[in-house]
C-alpha cells in the first residue's frame, strides 16, 4: 500500500524508464500498480535541431514536458538510434511525460570504464550479460566486443 504524500526519485536508464518497451520496465510496472509516476526521459542522442526550430534558445538544462506538445507527437523514433519497426507508430508522450533537455548531441560526452572494473571479474560478466541483451542498431558495432578490446588494451596486470 502507497502512502500519500510520499515521494520518491529515481535515477535509471532510458529503457527504464520507457511505457512502451517490449520487456518489463520498471516505470510499466510502477504503472500498473497505484502509484502516479512522472518519467523523465533524457535523448542525449536526438538531433534537436531538426525536431524543434528554436532548440538554440533553450536554457540548458530545461525539463520538456510533453503532453499536447509538438514534441510529444513526434514519433519515438526521431530522438533515438533504436530499431524503426518496433516503435514506428509510438509517439514519444506515449513513452514519457517529459524529456530533459542537456543540449546538442554535438555537446554529449561519455566516460570510459574505469580500468580497475576491468579487472572484477564478477562486474565484468554483469556488464557484458547486459549487453548482450541490449537492443543494437543493425550495422553498430557489437558493445560486447568493444568492451573487451578497451578492457584487454587497459586492465591492470
């Protein structure tokens, strides 16, 4: 049982976050219990751009809702590098109440793994079990393969 008034935040991943992905995300399954939940979703990959004429004016960071929005009704597929065909007819207020908008995609960094992770065996078959269940554009390289090239090139010996 829910009590009112509580709040919670919580920080997951993208495909966490989705109401409209083919397995069970943790936001469908707060969803389809008695808790309101508000999903954030963060296209750090989306050519803004091209999606929303007067992206250059936006402060950064700037939470987007999108409900009865023109960004709302955009189809799933322009914000991300995903599969066409499986989300094709999903527009992206079907998969989120807001998008939280960090700038260009120009702009995005990642980080690396830390080489000390290289070398936990335990973390390391964790990681690489995730994914390789992740879903990956036809023609991407292989996530799995490029983690143990950069792991063999930096591991502690």
């Amino acid at each position: 049982m829910v009590e009112h008034g509580r709040r919670a935040l919580m920080i997951a991943g993208d495909g966490h976050l989705w109401r409209r992905s083919p397995g069970p995300a943790t936001v469908q399954l707060l969803d389809s219990s008695d808790m309101r939940v508000f999903a954030i979703s963060t296209p750090t990959q989306a050519e803004w751009a091209s999606l929303q004429a007067d992206e250059p004016s936006w402060s950064i960071p700037a939470v987007l809702p999108l409900a009865w929005t023109a960004l709302g009704v955009l189809r799933f597929v322009e914000f991300l590098p995903i599969p066409q065909e499986r989300y094709a007819s999903v527009t992206m207020a079907e998969q989120a109440d807001a998008l939280l908008y960090l700038g260009p995609a120009s702009t995005m960094t990642t980080s690396r793994l830390a080489p000390e992770r290289c070398a936990d065996l335990d973390y390391l078959e964790m990681r690489l079990g995730r994914m390789a269940i992740a879903t990956r554009l036809p023609g991407a390289p292989d996530p799995v393969e490029r983690i143990r090239q950069y792991c063999a090139a930096v591991a502690p010996r």
